[in-house]
C-alpha cells in the first residue's frame, strides 16, 4: 500500500481552531486541518510552516507536537504530524487552495464533515482542550 506522510496545522487564535475544506482532489469538499506532504529531507516543523505559508498565505509559529495519527484510506496508508500552531502576527488567513475556512470552538468541532484522519485530531483536541479552547494540556 502506498504511503504518505504529512504534516497538519491545529491553528488556535482567541480559543477557536481552523477548519478548512479542501477544494480539489478525491476528499473534495470534506473538511480538515491545513497543511501537506513533506518534501524529501525536510523535518515536520519545517513542512508545516512552509505548507501554511503556501495554502494560507500567513507564517505560523508551530508551538508543539499535538499528535501522530495513522489512517487507512482505500488508497494508501497516511501518517500525519499534527502541531497546535498559532499564527505568527496580525495577519488574515487568505484562502489559496481551500474553499472555505471556519474558526470553531472546541464545542464546535462536530459542525463540520471531518475527514477520517482528522476526526481522530478532533477527538484528541476534545480530550486536551478547556471549553475555551485557550489551554492544551
């Protein structure tokens, strides 16, 4: 089975995470937390901010490790490194290959049709986030 590594971005700004919905490929308009492949020589931390930058169009600041989630899908097998992140200054998120993009409370997170592997990052956010969505534990 194919396999493919990548690296998410769990964007928290005033106790809110980003979603985002893809805009193109086989999980069209499902959502997910932004990020991507990681090219050959690359480490995750380096990989999420350059993803961001490029999907996003704002520097993030990738505060720590959230979570390593392994997902079958039909096609290939993904392993995903997922960092709680914040945006690195006052800047808007610009919508580059994403059709939409909601901040959502921790209370919110079932509003939206995760894809697989990202319904396992919303289960850990639920688990480690205040109601607040202010403090990882």
């Amino acid at each position: 089975m194919k396999r493919i590594e990548v690296c998410a971005a769990i964007l928290h700004h005033e106790g809110r995470i980003l979603a985002t919905q893809r805009g193109y490929g086989d999980f069209k308009d499902g959502w997910e937390f932004p990020g991507g492949k990681m090219e050959p020589g690359e480490t995750p931390e380096e990989c999420i901010v350059r993803e961001i930058k490029e999907e996003l169009n704002v520097d993030i600041v990738p505060e720590a490790l959230l979570t390593t989630v392994e997902c079958d899908y039909p096609a290939f097998h993904l392993t995903m490194h997922c960092f709680w992140s914040a945006i690195a200054a006052n800047e808007q998120v610009e919508l580059l290959e994403h059709e939409a993009a909601k901040w959502l409370l921790p209370s919110e997170l079932d509003a939206v049709q995760w894809l697989p592997a990202d319904l396992e990052v919303v289960d850990c956010l639920k688990k480690r986030l205040n109601p607040q969505g202010t403090a990882l534990e």
